[in-house]
C-alpha cells in the first residue's frame, strides 16, 4: 500500500511539525517567565551579548557598507534615465531602513549567532551538561537559555541600526563621493523622504520582531537537539533555514500591516 | 564587580549602535527638523486636489512653512477640505492664495501661499478662501483636443 503509507508520512510530518511548533511556544513562555532570574544576573546577558552582538559587528557593519554601495550604484543608474539622480539618498535610505537593514542584519544574525547558540546548546545537551544543571537544581532555562535570548533581542535592533547606517555611508561614498551627485540634495532629499516614526521606529519595531524569533527559532533548535553529533548538526541547518524563512514571511506580514494600503 | 574587557567591548557595541540609532533619526530622518516650534491650523476648500497627500509641505516664496494635516471630503460642498498646520512664526494675510504645485515633472504636489495685500491675518482656525486647484494632465490634454477639434 504505497498511496496509504505517502499519506500517513505526509500526515506524520504535519503532525510533528504541529507537535513542535507547540512545544516552540511553551519554551518562548517558558525562557520570557524565567528571565527574571537572567535579569538579577544581568553578568549572564553581558556575556551572551558579547557572543552574538559583539562577534556580529564586523559581518554586519562590512556587509551593509557593501550592500549600502551597491543600492548607490545600482540606484544612480535606475534614477539617472529619469533625470533624477537626486533622489539618490532617498532611495538609499528609505530602502535600507525600512527593509534592507532589519531583513539583512537579521538574516547574517541567524546564520552568524543563531547557529553558533544552536549549536552551543546542543553541544551542551549532548554531553548531559544539561542534565547535571537539572541534576544540581539549576533551571536550565533560567540559566542559559533565558540570557541568550534577551542577548538576541537587545543586540538585533542595534545591529540592524548600524547595518542602515553603514549602508548609507556606503551610498554616500559611492553616491556623492565617487560618481558626484549633488551632496546637498542627496542629504535633504533623503531627510524630507525619511520620517522618524513612519520609518526608523518601524524598522527598530520589525528588527526587534525578527530578534525574537531568530533566537526562540535557534534556542528551542538547541534545546530540542538529539543528543548526537549527527543530531547537533541536523538541529544546526534547521535554525538557520527556519528562522530566514521565518524572517522573511515576518517582514511580509510586518511591511503589510505597517506600510500597505496607504 | 570586577572590570572585564567583556563589558568593554559589549560597552562598545550598545554606545555604537546607539549612535546610529541617533544618527539614523537625526541626519536621514527629518527628527531635526521636526517642527518643534508652535503651530497654528487653518484650513482650505479645493475643487481638485489632484495627488496631494497628507504631510505634503506648505511653502512661501519656496520656504517650507508648515506640513497638510488632513485631506477629507466635504458632503456639503462636495470639495476636498484641507487642513493644514503652519509654523506660528509665519503670518500671512486674509487674502493670501493657496495653489496646489507639482514640484517638477514628476515631483510631488505641494500647497504654495502667495499672501495678498489684506491688513488682517488669519487667525487659529481659519479659512484661506482663494484657491486653485490641482493642474490634472488629464483634463489639460482633454482641453487640448476639445481645442483642436474645435479649429
């Protein structure tokens, strides 16, 4: 019974992913209830935010130079055949702080410090660390798990804001500095199009959405690991392929709610 | 407690992304020149409004003097009401002229004053009551037709 045994695996699957997407949540409660202890030790935190904000700066800050470049050269191109290379710094800005900055920023993260928390984890349960935590009374949770994620959710946002910033000076060197468009059009323009709310505080809003889900994604891939080296790097590619897909249909519904139909 | 350079570095980092947090809302945003100074709101009937949009700039003589606030429709006068904020410092007389621009080609659509010779000035709540209408290509080309059709 071929058909019979393909829609009982199909079944499976949903199920399990179902199953998982439950359990994903009561460890999100579960890390948010227990941070409180994370908070009284705020050593913990200072620690993870060097591990995943510090060790990301050079990715991101490197990465939205370049991607800051390519939007002034390829924007200057598309602008120029109508005329209005000015709106040059417009275009940059607008691009990189409502979309490109949290989305990239986010995306490097994942596979940056996701991956590495997801592996750290599961490293840890593997060699039953986890259980001798458990063993000596120390809430796992409480004392790795909940650190990490308020690591992830305080550095993505500051990541985000220098990956738009780096970008920008990126589109100004390659904008203004090399091909010369006009330096004070490109800054004014790009002021009177950026609004402070509307734009830069949505972004923040959407890279902290993204922080969130990168870290839960990557912490619950760790903690949930099988317990083998093939388990560890099985759990490792799900986080970073989970939370990019996650990243992107976030920014879908985030963008909708925040900038569609207007 | 005792000093790391773990606390450096992440010291670094939150100082560094603050900065450009600040810097995202002071230099590319329009924080700097949000209009902190004292606003007053007057408001005007147009035929056509064409494109313009809410937030679109109010100038002077091309000086920016105050942002469109709100665009509604008026069921009694079927004319679009628009209400604009104007920057306290600026006072224009009561028969000044309010035009819908297009800055540009392609640009965007803006309300241009251009004040007359009244002693009084509006007040708080107001009405400009001399208007123009947006210029729309379409009923211009229309015109241009009926013209030509008409030769």
């Amino acid at each position: 019974m071929p058909v019979k045994n393909a829609i009982q695996g199909i079944g499976r699957r949903i199920i399990n992913a179902v199953w998982r997407i439950g359990l994903a949540t009561r460890f999100f409660f579960l890390a948010v209830v227990y941070s409180g202890t994370s908070f009284r030790r705020f050593h913990l935190i200072i620690k993870e935010l060097f591990s995943s904000g510090v060790m990301s700066l050079i990715i991101i800050l490197v990465a939205g130079m370049f991607v800051g470049m390519v939007l002034g050269l390829q924007g200057y191109e598309t602008l120029k055949r109508y005329g209005s290379e000015s709106a040059l710094g417009s275009l940059v800005a607008l691009s990189l702080v409502r979309e490109l900055g949290p989305v990239l920023a986010a995306l490097l993260f994942a596979s940056r410090a996701g991956s590495a928390m997801t592996a750290e984890i599961g490293l840890m349960k593997a060699t039953e660390q986890i259980s001798a935590m458990e063993m000596m009374a120390v809430n796992p949770i409480a004392r790795i798990v909940a650190p990490r994620f308020w690591a992830g959710v305080i550095s993505m946002p500051l990541l985000a804001a220098l990956f738009s910033a780096m970008g920008i000076f990126g589109g100004y060197f390659v904008g203004v500095v090399q091909i010369g468009v006009d330096e004070g059009s490109f800054w004014s323009q790009m002021q009177s199009a950026v609004d402070f709310r509307e734009d830069i505080l949505n972004g923040v809003l959407k890279s902290f959405v993204f922080g969130t889900a990168v870290t839960v994604i990557a912490l619950f891939e760790g903690y949930d690991a099988p317990p083998t080296a093939e388990g560890v790097s099985g759990a490792t590619t799900r986080t970073v392929v989970t939370s990019s897909l996650a990243i992107l249909m976030l920014d879908f519904i985030l963008t909708a709610m925040m900038f569609g139909g207007k | 407690m005792e000093r790391t350079t773990v606390d450096l570095w992440v010291g670094i980092f939150v100082v560094g992304g603050m900065a450009a947090l600040v810097m995202l809302a002071m230099k590319v945003g329009n924080l700097s020149t949000y209009n902190v100074s004292e606003t007053y709101e007057i408001h005007a009937y147009f035929s056509n409004i064409g494109g313009l949009k809410p937030k679109a700039s109010i100038k002077s003589a091309g000086v920016l003097v105050g942002r469109v606030t709100e665009i509604s429709l008026d069921t009694e006068r079927y004319e679009a009401k628009v209400k604009m904020s104007l920057d306290k410092r600026y006072q224009f007389p009561k028969d000044t002229f309010a035009n819908i621009l297009t800055s540009g080609l392609l640009g965007e659509q803006y309300i241009g004053l251009i004040p007359g010779g009244d002693e009084a000035m509006i007040k708080d709540g107001e009405q400009i009551r001399k208007t123009q209408s947006a210029v729309v290509l379409e009923d211009l080309i229309g015109k241009f037709i009926y013209n030509k059709a008409e030769e």
